[in-house]
C-alpha cells in the first residue's frame, strides 16, 4: 500500500513540476514507475465478485484502506478513457508503463484527497487522505486551465497559470483560472470561485460581486511588483548577515529580471508566491522562503522571512471600453493618452479664438461639431496641478475623457479640484 501510495504522490508531484500530463508520462517511463502488477483474469473477477460500488469507492465497495489503491482507480476508469494497455491492466497484465490517461485518471480521482465522488457530487470521505487536498485542488485548477486548449495548434493553451490556487479574495474565496475565446484568441483570466460555482443555497449577494482579473497584466505587474520589492529589501534586510559576494551576486541576478522578462523567468518568479490575497485597492502578498532561495540561488537560512510579506497598492483605470489593472504606485502608470490630446487641442482651439478666429472657422477646419469643439475648449481651463496628474498618470480612475466631455467642470480651480478628488 505504501509503495503504491508513493506512486501516487510521485505523479501528483510530477504534475505541479512539469504541468502536462503527457510531461508527466515522459518523466514517468524516464524513472521506471510501473502499475501494479496483478493475477490473471480468474483472480481479478473473484476480487471484484459481483458487489457494487458507489462513486470512488473501491472494487469491493471499500475505501482504499482495505484494497489496492490501483485496484480502485483500474476499475473507475471507463472504456472511453483508458487506451489498450489500460484495459490490459484491468484484464490482469499489469506491471506495465503508465499510460496517459491512467495519469489523467489518478490526478482527477478525488478518492486520493479523502474524498469520495457520488453521482456529480463531491464529499468528504471516511478515509485518509493520500495527497493534501489543498494540492490535489490546485492540481484541479491547474487541469481546467489547459483543458480548453486547441487541438492541432503548436502550444495552444499551453501555459499553465502560474497564480492558480495562490490567489485569494478579501472573503477567502479563491480566484480560479478561465478563459474566454474571442476571435480566434484566448484570453485568460482569474475570477473568484463563488462566481463560477453560485447556485444552491449560496448567498446571491456573493455570486454576484467578486473579481475577474485580467491574467496576462496580474502576472506580469505581480512579477515587476516582487522583483522590485526584493531590489529595495536587499540592501536593507532580504537576507541574514549576507557577505559582500552575496549581495553582488542577487543584486546583478535582480537587476536582470522583471518586466519584458521570458515567459520561463515569469513563471520561476511567480513560483515564489505562498499566497495572494486581493482586497480593494491593495494586494497583500506573501512569499515562500524556499522557493525564493532556489530562485535566488541561495541558502534557504540566509533569507529573512520577515521580508517576504507585503502590500501592494493597486486600481483599475477605464479607458473607453478597456479597463486596465495598475498595481503599484509608481510603475507601469497608465499614461490617459487621448485626454492629454484633447487638453492640448483646447488650448489649441482657445489661443486661436484669442487671436480672433470664429467657432465656425475652427469646426470648418477641423471637421467638427461646434458642440465637440466647446467640449475640448472646456480641457484648456482645468488647474494646474490637475493637468499636472494627468501628464503623469497620477489623475483619479474616473477622470477619463469620455468623462470629462459629459461632465464640464466649472472655472473656479478650488472647485474643479473638490469634484476631481471623489472621482
């Protein structure tokens, strides 16, 4: 049992290393695991006998206390699943390679997590747990991610989401990884779990508020956010009593990494995260020493686990349809280009009725509404320091354009900046 067991947890552990199933049929065959061997024919169908079974229970009704773990699993799996060396397996050869949907089969049984599946429900069960329910469930997420893949393109869906089940909300939820084809292009996102599972007698206040957060922008600021906050920490107190060459050495190592950085790096970055947990306006997250060692290259003791946990400051920006996600205070801005223009174009538009131009010379030659043209003119007498932040992108979330030409702010600067600051 405890042979078998290890097996289990070798293939699980597989997964999370390599994160594709036939990954880990590869990396299986490569260090010789093998399924069970057993008897003929005769002695497979007196161990099954004719007792029933419900959900993953074992072959004779058990749980896997009382049977071969792999005796339970040969039987759950389903012809349509299991190619011919399975079904060998089951028919009694066994001590045969592990075949890809047998893995497919043994990461997906929840038996393995002390749990037990009846009909499409999942419950916990009576019996321990071989693999940490908290794995086997990432693992889950890890699988939805790059179910949905194209078949028959190079690499499609591929990528794993290197924040599936690290990412929390400020109720506790998890953000499950998804996706979303549009136009031949898939984009992936982290949403909040409540928002996916809803139903029942689930509070409907909660499955209709939670997050759904841009995948690709989250890993990429998150990644810029860590190595930034570890560059400031050194010097400081990432690590315990360091020596010259060390501090050189992680310094050189950090100043090569963070945004632009290959997908490789991204994910060897973003394997440091023990824990991420999103509240409005802030993430708080939370890194695990060793995996920050290996990454750095460094002795697990020489990391001060006291500086591994931090905020991060963080907001959404509207512009038009798009809705960009901005974490940290003074990186990666979101630059309102098309409201600097339009303030630029209201000068414009000012200086040449100052020098005697009409409202209908000026719509004649710019092709515009005299209405568009009072609208922008209107950009020309905002407060200094308001145009200031939106040069440097520092203006309140809601102070787009769209919202500006819908809403002129009156003359008084006092004024513009106490309506300006509840934006």
């Amino acid at each position: 049992m405890e042979d078998e067991a290890r097996t289990v947890r070798t293939l699980f552990d597989l997964y999370l290393e390599h994160g594709s199933v036939k990954a880990v049929k590869q990396q299986a065959d490569r260090i010789g695991l093998r399924t069970k061997a057993r008897g003929g024919k005769e002695s497979q169908s007196s161990k099954c006998g004719k007792t029933g079974r419900t959900g993953d229970a074992g072959i004779d009704g058990r749980m896997p206390s009382s049977v071969s773990i792999h005796d339970a699993m040969a039987d759950e799996c389903k012809d349509q699943h299991v190619n011919r060396s399975a079904k060998r397996m089951r028919n009694g050869a066994g001590d045969l390679p592990f075949c890809r949907s047998h893995i497919h089969h043994i990461l997906i049984n929840p038996i393995y997590a002390g749990r037990i599946r009846h009909r499409s429900q999942i419950y916990d069960g009576q019996h321990p747990a071989i693999i940490d329910p908290a794995v086997f469930d990432d693992v889950q997420e890890r699988l939805k991610a790059t179910s949905g893949r194209q078949r028959g393109r190079s690499g499609a869906g591929s990528k794993a989401s290197p924040l599936a089940g690290k990412l929390f909300d400020e109720t506790g939820d998890r953000l499950t990884p998804t996706h979303a084809n549009k136009k031949g292009r898939r984009y992936r996102y982290y949403i909040s779990n409540r928002m996916i599972t809803g139903g029942g007698d689930t509070d409907k206040s909660r499955t209709t508020t939670g997050w759904r957060l841009p995948a690709k922008s989250l890993e990429q600021q998150l990644e810029y956010a860590i190595t930034t906050h570890l560059r400031e920490r050194l010097p400081a107190d990432l690590l315990i009593d360091p020596s010259v060459d060390d501090i050189r050495r992680i310094r050189d190592l950090l100043a090569e990494t963070g945004t632009g950085t290959s997908t490789q790096n991204l994910n060897a970055i973003l394997s440091c995260v023990a824990r991420s947990t999103i509240t409005p306006g802030t993430i708080e997250l939370t890194l695990e020493p060793e995996a920050v060692a290996a990454w750095l290259v460094a002795s697990c003791a020489l990391i001060n686990i006291d500086a591994l946990s931090f905020p991060v400051p963080f907001q959404f920006r509207k512009r038009g349809v798009e809705t960009r996600l901005v974490i940290g205070n003074d990186q990666n801005r979101a630059i309102d280009e098309t409201l600097i223009r339009n303030i630029a174009k209201g000068q414009q538009y000012y200086d040449a009725i100052k020098q005697g131009r009409t409202f209908e010379e000026i719509t004649t030659s710019e092709n515009l509404s005299k209405r568009r043209i009072l609208q922008v003119i209107y950009l020309a007498f905002r407060a200094p320091d308001i145009v200031k932040s939106i040069m440097q992108g520092d203006q309140p979330i809601g102070l787009t354009a769209k919202w500006l030409g819908q809403n002129p702010l009156p003359s008084d600067w006092q004024a513009q900046r106490r309506i300006v600051a509840t934006r």
